[in-house]
C-alpha cells in the first residue's frame, strides 16, 4: 500500500458569479487554504461554508457517477466532484446547460 502525503497549501481561487441565465455576472476571487487531495466541489465547499453562504453549485452523488457537476475549470469542462484541485483555478458554468445561478446549471444539456 502506497501512501499519499496531504499537503496544505494556499490557492487562488476565481468563482463566476450571477444572479441566472442571461443575467451579468463576474468573478469573484476568493484565496484559501486547501488540501492536494480535495476535488474542486470540495473548493467550492469551502467557499461557501466559511466566505459566501449563498454561493450556488450542484453536489450530488460526489462520485462522478450523476454528471450533474459539470463546469469549466482553467478551460476544460470537468465534474468537479472528481476534478483536482490546482494553486489557481478559475470556476464557471458549464457551457450549453442553462445557468440557474453562479455555477449552478440545470443538468440537461441543451
């Protein structure tokens, strides 16, 4: 059995925010310290947890297994309940699903 080292360290983190499809939005830039096993749902998490209660974005089954969790990170359209993390990352809708709120998405694709 191999072990794995959890290191903590500071990442910065971009988050697009908006109140719904079709409505402005920006990101927000949030720094924090995170663990090199979390995933990128676990980012958000935090986010919302201890900096913005009412940050939106679907947690489901947290094992890649629903899809529901897709969004775009540093470009590339990922699940972030599998996604890894990284030092910076910039977190937005999925594109081609329409937006609810912030990174948000009804899960059909359109």
């Amino acid at each position: 059995m191999q072990v794995v080292e959890v290191q903590e360290y500071e990442a910065q983190v971009s988050v697009w925010r908006t109140d719904g499809d079709g409505a402005d939005g920006a990101f927000e830039t949030y720094v924090l310290t995170i663990c090199s096993d979390w995933s990128v749902l676990n980012v958000l998490q935090q986010i919302r947890r201890d900096t913005e209660p009412d940050l939106a974005f679907y947690a489901a089954c947290k094992l890649g297994l629903c899809t529901a969790c897709w969004a775009i990170v540093n470009g590339a359209k990922v699940l972030t309940c599998t996604e890894p993390v990284a030092p910076e990352m910039t977190i937005e809708p999925a594109k081609n699903y329409r937006v609810l709120r912030d990174v948000l998405i009804e899960p059909i694709e359109r």
